[in-house]
C-alpha cells in the first residue's frame, strides 16, 4: 500500500503503518492537550492509541494466524487510522473456512474485553461508555470498550470489514460465490449511502470517511472477484506475451530507455546465460537513470527478488502474485528453466475484455 512503510515483524508477518496512522496520533495528542492544557494528559492520549495499535495487530494476526492454519500465508499487516488490514494471499476456497478467517479477528477483541471486564470487576466495574471520549477517563474502561467497539463495527455487514465476509462466507453456502460477493458488496455499498447521510445529517466527517472507505473496499472486492471467475481454468500460455524484448546484467541502462521508448515493454526480464536473473520494472529503472545515468548497469539495479510463472499455471493464481507488494506488474513465464513468455496485468486485463466480447458474440 502507497505511503506506508515498514516497521517490524512478528510471528513471519511483515508490519506496516500508514501515513495516516501517524495524523491519528498528532490528532489525539493535540485534542487531550486542548482539553486541559496538559502535556500528561497528551501523553495518555498518546498511550491510548499506542494501546489501540496493539489490539489492532492482536486482532489482524487473529485473522492471519487462522488463514495460516489452512495453508494461507498472510503478505503483511497495514495499520490505518480506521483499523488494520491483514492482506492474506488468498481466501479460503471453503466458505466454512473463510467464515473461521472473519471472526477470528472479533473474536480476539471479545476475548480481551472479556479479560478487561473481569480486571474491572475486581475494582468499582467498568465506567459508562461515555468515559471513552472523556479526557482522562478511566483507562482499562477505556480499552473495554475499544474492543467493543471494535467488535461491533468490524462485524457490519459490509467490505472490506469482517461482517462482509461473514456474510459472504454464509451467502456462498448457498450460492455461487461470485454471486455472493456481489450480493456482499451491493448491501457494503448500501450501508456506505447510510453512512453518508448518517455523516450529512450529524456534522461528522468521520462517518463520511468511512462510508467512503466501505463504497472502495465493496467495489473493490467485487471486481476482484469477477476478475478471478472470468480467469478460472484459463492457462498462463494463452494469455502471455511471447514478443518480448530481455536485458541482459552487463546491459547499460539506455537500453532499456530505448525499448520503453519504442513502445515495447514497462518491465522486463533480465536473462544471464540462459536463465532469468531478475527482473528490471519502469519504477527501478527511472530511479536508476536520475541517479547513475543511462550508462549504469542494469545488473546493479534490477530485482533479484522475484516470482515466476510456469504455462501451465491458471490465471487466477498468477493474478495475485501480480498484486503483491512491489509495483511489478510483469511476471516472467518460465518452463524447464527457460523463459517462454511474460505476464503481465495488462495483458490480463486485454484478456478479459476479449473473453467478455466473445460471449457478447451471436453463436
């Protein structure tokens, strides 16, 4: 995901935080502060969602660490100002499982409530939930009922939050899951529309926020999963490019400048006696040329880093590796240690919009 970078990893996952997790901060921060001019009570604030960022990593590894124990590996963990997102390699095939996957994150959150509700008894009990807006409110009260809350909105009926695939999970017992995830989506984006007027009515921008971020995540899935149905059981071969143009390691990089230059290729294989040695993508190389000229070499530059295709492999499978986080949008095709061809989103794309002219087509 753009503006975010890396800062951990935990239990094999990479950990990401958004640009926008850090306005978060200052936004609380500076809020506690104004409450009553004090600096401890902006450092509880600061302490408030320090904790919020814990319970939302405990609640995305719920997700991953029950994605993992049915062969799914999870890319990375991104913390965003609304929640995390746990971006798993694929969804379970089995609704069953899926629906597991969506509910192990709440239930982490009802777990530690539970928890916190058991602490507060042994006290005077837990505080009303209007102490969690009250600047130094009780602050085990205050983590009760962020996991509540967390509960509930993670569990509306909508993408991208875990109610959305829960009732995706249940339609598609049923049905069809492309036919589920439509269905999913339609009512995702219905609830964003309440959302909207929700925000309209009462003045808060915040509402008007999130009803964008669920318009994008039910659109967003919904494609997704069209895209992934119209390419099942659809080989790599028919769909890759086998008029390509390689690099080579000692190759400067005003080579390259002159393929992209003629039209040919954004990204491109680099082959080093025979065998694919990396790959060398248009982001690279413009970084490259401000930095070396065109005189550099491409073997400095290119990624060493990179996954293959073989022929026979199904588009639906080689469409996720594409979207995985790097920027490559090519992915050589390789059989018996050659390369044979290259695919890229772009040829799926053209793939699609030519299978959907064909059944438009009179038999």
């Amino acid at each position: 995901m753009r503006w975010s970078w890396r800062i951990g990893r935990i239990v094999g996952i990479d950990l990401y935080m958004h640009l926008t997790f850090l306005i978060l901060v200052g936004w609380v921060a500076v809020r506690h502060y104004l409450a009553r001019q004090s600096v401890a009570d902006a450092l509880i604030g600061v302490a408030f969602i320090l904790c919020l960022f814990a319970i939302v990593v405990l609640h995305e590894l719920g997700h991953a660490l029950t994605a993992r124990r049915f062969g799914i590996p999870t890319r990375d963990i991104t913390l965003l100002p609304i929640g995390g997102v746990a971006r798993l390699e694929r969804m379970p095939e089995d609704p069953k499982q899926e629906l597991l996957v969506a509910v192990a994150g709440p239930a982490v959150n009802v777990v530690l409530a539970a928890i916190l509700f058991l602490v507060l008894q042994l006290g005077a009990g837990p505080t009303p939930l209007t102490d969690l807006a009250q600047v130094g409110g009780n602050f085990l009260s205050q983590m009760l009922w962020v996991n509540v809350s967390l509960v509930l909105f993670n569990m509306l009926p909508a993408f991208p939050m875990d109610g959305g695939r829960v009732l995706r999970a249940l339609l598609a017992m049923r049905m069809d899951y492309a036919r589920a995830t439509q269905i999913a989506a339609i009512i995702g984006q219905a609830m964003a529309v309440v959302f909207v007027v929700a925000g309209l009515v009462t003045g808060n921008p915040f509402l008007v926020f999130i009803a964008l971020f669920v318009w994008m995540g039910a659109a967003g899935e919904s494609t997704m999963v069209q895209m992934r149905s119209a390419l099942g059981g659809i080989p790599v071969q028919k769909a890759m490019v086998t008029d390509f143009r390689v690099l080579a390691p000692q190759d400067p990089l005003g080579r390259a400048v002159e393929h992209v230059l003629s039209g040919f290729q954004q990204d491109f294989p680099v082959v080093d006696q025979g065998r694919v040695a990396g790959v060398l993508t248009r982001a690279d190389l413009l970084k490259a040329l401000a930095g070396r000229g065109q005189e550099g070499r491409v073997g400095d530059v290119m990624r060493r880093d990179f996954e293959t295709a073989d022929p026979r492999d199904m588009l639906e499978g080689v469409l996720g590796r594409l979207q995985r986080r790097g920027g490559c949008r090519t992915l050589p095709v390789v059989h018996n240690g050659q390369l044979v061809g290259v695919v890229t989103t772009d040829n799926l794309g053209e793939l699609l919009m030519v299978e959907e002219a064909l059944r438009k087509a009179p038999r």
